[in-house]
C-alpha cells in the first residue's frame, strides 16, 4: 500500500469542521469552500482522520474493516476517552505478566494465536508502515523441529567458542563463551538424553514477527507489537516469553531462517512462546530502581 492516497470524504455528511485537517500528519486533506477534500498525494493510512469525524464522512479504505473482530473475545466497542480510568487494572496487567518458563502440553487453539497477531498489530509502527510478518507454529512438533536446528547451531557455536584462538579475534564468542556457552551445553546435553527442552521451555505454539524490506524502525515496530501480544497473552490466560536466543541464532543460520520461513531482505526480531501456564504466581514484585535524570 505505502504512502498511496486511500482516503475518501462524504461531501453529503462533512460539516467541514476542520478536524481532520488538523490531526492529518501528512496533509492529506484540506478545507475548500467549506468541505474537506483529498488534495495531498501521500498518505500514512493511518486512520486519523476517521478516527476524528464527527458525522462519519471521512474514510480510510486501506484499513481492514475486520481489525476490531475478534474470533475468541468481543472488543469493548468505542472509543476510550484519554484519562478514561482503566489506569489501575491497566498496570496490573502489566506488573503480573512473567515471563512463563513452564507450560502445559494444552495446545493453543489458532484462533487465539490469529487473535494475538491481531492484537499486535495495534501497536505504533515508524511512519505506520506496518511492514512486519507474522509466522505461526501451531504445535509442539513444529516447535521440537526448530529447537533442534537451533541446537544444532549452538552446538557449533560452542565448539568455535571452545577454540582460544578464535575466541582471541572473535569478540563475541569471546563474551557468549564467558557467558553462556556452558549452561547452553549443559541444556543440549539434557535435551539429547530425552530431558527438558530448555530453549522454548516445552511450549506448545509461538508466533514469530519479522520486517519485510523498506521500513523505517523495524525492530521497535516488531518489539512493540510483541508487547501488545504479551500482555493481552495474560489477559487471555496465556503465558508467554520471549526467546532472544533463538533471533540470534536466525541472523546466524540459513536452515532455520529457511525452517521459519524468513525470506532475503527479511529480518526476525521477535519470537514468542506461548501456552497455558503450568506456573502460580503470587503476586507481582516489582523491578530494580530506574536511573530518572532531568535533561
Ligand atoms: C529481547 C528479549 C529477549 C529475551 N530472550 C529470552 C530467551 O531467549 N529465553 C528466556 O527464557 N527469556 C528471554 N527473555 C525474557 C527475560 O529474561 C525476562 O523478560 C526478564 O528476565 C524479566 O522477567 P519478566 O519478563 O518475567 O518480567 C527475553 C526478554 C527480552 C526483552
Ligand atoms: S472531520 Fe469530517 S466533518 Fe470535519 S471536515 Fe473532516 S470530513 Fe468534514
């Protein structure tokens, strides 16, 4: 779609009160002879204008008419006003979501993962580009078929890392040695020998989100539609947790950027397990103390 001009106005119902002029952040529309009309050429799409009219009469075709339907839960329809009182329940949510490292075998049903991608895809992204992909493993099968390449991965890893000499001119291996190389050993052995499978930490689904080429800030876009994701995930009653490990072994590794289906010119950025919990928190528990300085 890109910046291509999809907005209509209903010369019958505009009242030509301005408003959408005012919050267009690409001048699309202006005033003439008291009605609003489409003069720009570019378009973010981004629905400011419909979401402002009073009478209805600007529209959007570029937005999907289905985004709000969901197939497991019913939106509160409406706007909600800013100061519109769900603060506290808002950041109680926030404050009880973990990162869920035990999960039950439950399968999670498709249609809530297709509801969580939905989610996502509410958050903010650079100039609305929107340009993130969506991949979905629906199955603990699909998910033992990537552990095992990324275990395989980091198996060669941690043997370059055992080299002294690479890790002399190899910085990084230099630190993921330090760090991580033998609790990642210990973790493949324990697999190998029909043990945990600590990478996905034996849950059954996961959706990863990727960029396709041309957008502006595609790793904030995915990270923040991933946190769209993990909090209504909760709220659902869904754990989740993000796997860092297994992007990194994507930038790495052809067989499992292949196996998640990240074509060239894409990037993944974000994957997250999710399942029922097999967990029982007690009560959230804060975070350390930020570092807050006046600029
Ligand atoms: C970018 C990112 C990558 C992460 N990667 C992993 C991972 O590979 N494996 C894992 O178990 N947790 C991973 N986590 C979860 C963090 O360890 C977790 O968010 C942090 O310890 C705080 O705990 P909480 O999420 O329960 O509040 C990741 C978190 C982020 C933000
Ligand atoms: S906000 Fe609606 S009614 Fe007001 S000028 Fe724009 S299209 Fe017309």
């Amino acid at each position: 779609m890109g910046m291509q001009v999809t907005t209509t106005i209903d010369h019958e119902l505009c009242i030509g009160c301005g408003r959408c002029i005012k919050v267009c952040p690409q001048d699309t529309i202006s005033l003439i002879e008291g009605k609003a009309v489409v003069t720009g050429r570019m378009s973010l799409n981004c629905g400011h204008c419909q979401a402002i009219c009073p009478t209805g009469a600007a529209r959007v075709g570029a937005l999907d008419p289905e985004t709000h339907s969901f197939k497991t839960f019913t939106m509160t329809p409406g706007f909600v006003p800013f100061g519109g009182g769900a603060t506290p329940e808002l950041v109680s949510l926030m404050a009880s979501r973990r990162s869920t490292r035990n999960y039950m075998d439950t399968p999670v049903p498709m249609d809530v993962l297709h509801d969580l991608v939905k989610v996502g895809c509410l958050a903010p992204s650079g100039t609305n580009c929107q340009l993130w992909k969506f991949g979905i493993i629906p199955d603990r099968e699909g998910m033992l078929k990537i552990a095992r390449l990324t275990m395989d991965f980091f198996s060669r890893t941690n043997r370059l890392a055992a080299n002294p000499l690479v890790r002399l001119f190899v910085p990084q291996l230099r630190e993921y040695h330090r760090l991580y190389a033998q609790a990642v050993e210990e973790s493949i052995r324990e697999f190998k020998a029909g043990g945990r499978e600590s990478l996905f930490h034996g849950a059954p689904a996961a959706i990863t989100i990727s960029s396709k080429p041309g957008a502006s800030c595609p790793a904030e876009d995915a990270l923040l539609a991933s946190q769209n994701i993990l909090l209504a995930a909760h709220s659902m009653g869904y754990g989740t947790c993000l796997i860092g490990m297994l992007v990194e072994a994507v930038r790495h590794d052809r067989a499992i950027r292949d196996a998640l289906r990240v074509l060239p010119g894409e990037r993944l950025h974000s994957v997250i397990v999710v399942g029922v919990p097999n967990e029982d928190w007690k009560r959230p528990c804060g975070r350390m103390k930020p570092e807050i300085f006046n600029v």
